[in-house]
C-alpha cells in the first residue's frame, strides 16, 4: 500500500515556552483522533540542542504517524509578553515542516486556523479551545487547553487541499 492509499493523516502543533502539545487526526470516512502528546523541552540542554532535540522529536513523531499534512497554531500578532522560547521553538518547527515531507502545511493564529476550518468567527474557534464542543470528540472537555488546540489545529490541517504539481 502506497502513503496515497492510505487515510490522510495531519499533525496539529501548539508550542509552549518549554513544551510542545500535538495532535494527529485520520481523516478517511470519518475523522479519528489518534493522539495527542507532549514534548518537553529539556532543560538540561542549552538551547541550540534544545532546538535540536524538538525539531528531531517532531519528525519523528510525523514519521511515525505517517503525517501529510500539518499546522501549526502561531502566538497571536498582538500578544502580551511573547515568550522568546515560544517563538524560537515555533521558529525550528515552521522550518522543519518546510523541510520535511508533508505535502501540504499551515502556520498562523487562530484567524488562519479558522479560515482553514471554514469557520467565519474567531470567537467560535476560540470557544473551541476554551472548551466548546468540537465535532463531537469524546472527553473534549477533559483535555487541556493546548490539547484542544492542537487538536483543532490537526483537523484544519488536514483539510488542507492537495498542492498542485
């Protein structure tokens, strides 16, 4: 079976200072919820192999999962207190996904991600990660926040349309 034959499968990344929060989604018939993780920084290293360390994680973890497509949910434009650690590390995983092998990917704040979603409110994708019933996914509730977003992030990834060839 060829990585075409297979369901498409996406990534949704949501970056915290020293952790990294993803999602994977199958979208076949259906959508499934495959997982949804973390990736602590850690501390002990400097930053050039912390960098490393999650850039290295992340693909692994895509290839794993046999991703396709990806997204990745960027600090808002008009942010208070941005963390330096944020964006480095948002930094190293827009250039791995530029580097990798998914066909098609993302990156922006909750507008692009509800562009992508076809949602037409900000404000509804941002019930969404504060916990407002999202396509029916069990325990949504339970997750944390950054899961959710991750998990919204994934599903508009991975109705990305196929790039053009």
């Amino acid at each position: 079976m060829t990585i075409e034959e297979r369901a498409l499968r996406a990534i949704g990344i949501r970056v915290a200072p020293r952790e990294v929060h993803y999602a994977v989604v199958e979208a076949s018939a259906g959508l499934e919820l495959l997982t949804t993780d973390s990736v602590v920084v850690p501390p002990a290293l400097d930053l050039p192999a912390q960098l490393h360390f999650i850039r290295t994680t992340v693909l692994d973890i895509m290839a794993e999962y046999e991703v396709r497509r990806a997204g990745i949910r960027l600090t808002e434009p008009n942010a208070k207190g941005t963390s330096v650690e944020r964006l480095n590390l948002e930094g190293v995983i827009q250039e791995l996904l530029n580097s990798s092998d998914v066909v098609a990917y993302f990156a922006g704040p909750i507008a692009t991600i509800a562009a992508r979603l076809g949602e037409k409110e900000r404000a509804r994708v941002k019930g969404y990660f504060e916990g407002t019933d999202f396509l029916g996914i069990e325990g949504w509730g339970g997750f944390s926040r950054e899961q959710r977003e991750s998990v919204v992030t994934a599903v508009a990834a991975a109705r990305l349309p196929e790039p053009h060839v």
